[in-house]
C-alpha cells in the first residue's frame, strides 16, 4: 500500500528539497514502503496534514518539527551550531543507532535530519551590524517560535510576527528591518528587493537550519526509521554541497561581514538565551550538552568550554 510522503519544499516539485526526496524515495522502496510524494509551498498546513493523519511521513524545517521531536529539532538552537564542520558531525550523530530512543516522541519517529545551512541575518540597512543599533528595529519572528520571542527581548528589537508566506512581503515592502533565513530562501523569496541598495546579508549564522523527515511509525516497517537515518547520513556531502551552491549564488556585493568585536557580543546574547530557553523548557537539555562538547571539541579555547552552566 502506497504512503503519503508530504514534502515542503518554498520551490514546490521544482526545488532542491523535493528532487533529494524523490531519490530517498526510490531507496524506501528497497526497505519495504512505496511512497507517494505530494510537494506543498505551505509549510503550516503539511505540518497540519501529518498530525492529522493525511500524510504518512512529511519532510518540514525544525521550527515546525520542534511540536513532534523537541530533541531533534533543538539542533535548530541560537548559537548552538556555529559553522559547517559542527554541522556535519551533529548531522552524522543523529544517525548512530544509540540514540534511537531519542528519535521517537509523541508516536511519531524521526526518519532522518538533513542541512539546509545557516540561517543568516538579513537587514535592509548594512549599518545594523552591532547589537546596539538593533535596539528599537523591527525583527521578524515567526508566528510558532517561541524562541525567537526570548532572542528578541533580550537584544530589545520589536517583534514583528511572519510566516513563510508573509516574510519576504514585509521585508520587500520595508514593513520589517531585520529578518533571518537560510540562504535557500534568498531566490524564492526574492528578497534581493528587500535588501536594495543598502541592505545586506550579514556573515553570521544565528542558527544551523536543519529539515526534518518524519514518520508515523506503525505505517512503516520495522527498522524503517534506523535505515531512513542512515541513508539520510550518508547523503551529507550532497547536502553541504548544495548549500555550498546555494550561497555562492549570492551576489557578494549582498554579503557583509561584521567586527569580530560584534560577533562576540552575539555570542555572549545567544549562550545566555539557550541556557534561559532550556529553563523555559523550549530547548531540549540533552540536546544542548551535545551541541556544546561539538562546540568545545571543535573551538577547545571557547570562554564557555571552561564553564558549566549549559
């Protein structure tokens, strides 16, 4: 019997999320599931469908994922992936079979974790480049993330709430001053019109974005999920090399680095705010632990290696 297999995908059957989930599908058919792959641009409403039961397995972004698997999805955390070799170890971890008592929460099972690179900063005036001048801006957040509220409070921005249909409409028309999206999203979302002349996508990744692939399990074979993991694991250099792709097709002129001296104080902003958001039960703690001996391993001379309070 065929399963539905819902896909978001903001470029619908012609982008690069659904073709890789065309592929995977070919090899679910060798684990026993025949899958029939349904593209939304919509990404509240698949969310919807798998819940309800519509779809079998759905592939969506950690922020939507995070109401299913809150273990997983908190790899989404502010800071708490800083660069593409971080990324690739925690992605390669999800795969171990240890922790596949971590992959299953809420009657749904996580079928694998995917890169969709950094979420940057995006601004339509190239001087916001210090925490300071954030101050008083008005920063999208999206209407299911609840950790964006705790961000935004802290570096005292106004929060203008968005969705992935409504975001790059309000920065196009210069309703938002700041919004944050992974480089996939650019060319989409069009949000060169945003950026204008004096905009500019800061080279600073608040957070690793990662896509989720889902499963109801009772749909599927046993093991299906072990294999899915795996598959999705070894798929990763295809995975980096098209977010590689997708932010080299950037214009550069877009691109704009900020002073070592800021990068630090957004360092500073995002530690303090896992450690209040895994209070506030919003980030998974197992989670964290990992993320930070990634972090220490990679960078051991980091002020936070020495510290214990995440």
């Amino acid at each position: 019997m065929p399963r539905f297999f819902c896909i978001f995908d903001p470029s619908g059957t012609s982008g690069d999320s659904f073709s890789m989930m065309r592929d995977y599908s070919l090899s679910a058919k060798q684990w026993g599931a025949e899958l029939t792959l349904k593209a939304y641009t919509d990404e509240e409403l698949v969310a919807k469908d798998f819940k309800s039961g519509k779809c079998d397995a759905t592939a969506i972004t950690a922020i939507r994922a995070r109401q299913f698997n809150n273990f997983v999805a908190s790899i989404d955390s502010v800071g708490g992936i800083i660069n593409k070799s971080q990324t690739k170890t925690i992605i390669t971890l999800m795969a171990n079979p240890k922790l596949a008592p971590d992959m299953i929460d809420h009657g749904v099972e996580v079928a694998g974790v995917l890169s969709l690179g950094g979420g940057y900063l995006i601004v339509n005036d190239r001087s916001i480049n210090s925490l300071q001048k954030i101050i008083g801006k008005r920063l999208a957040i999206f209407d299911n993330d609840k950790a964006g509220k705790t961000i935004i409070e802290k570096v005292g921005a106004i929060p203008v709430t968005v969705t992935l249909s409504t975001i790059g409409p309000l920065f196009n028309s210069g309703k938002i001053d700041i919004i944050y999206l992974p480089a996939m999203a650019f060319k989409p979302l069009d949000i060169s019109k945003g950026i204008g002349a004096n905009g500019a996508v800061v080279r600073f990744p608040l957070v690793a974005v990662t896509y989720d692939v889902l499963i109801h399990p009772d749909k599927f074979p046993d093991e299906y999920g072990q294999k899915s993991r795996t598959w999705f694991a070894a798929t990763l250099d295809r995975q980096m090399a098209n977010v590689n792709k997708i932010e080299k097709g950037i214009d550069e002129r877009y691109w704009e680095d900020i002073p070592p001296v800021s990068a630090q104080g957004y360092f500073q902003i995002l530690r303090e705010s896992r450690i209040s958001l895994v209070k506030q039960g919003i980030y998974d703690k197992k989670m964290m632990g990992i993320l930070k001996k990634i972090r220490c391993r990679n960078e051991p001379a980091n002020v936070e290696c020495s510290k214990n309070d995440e």
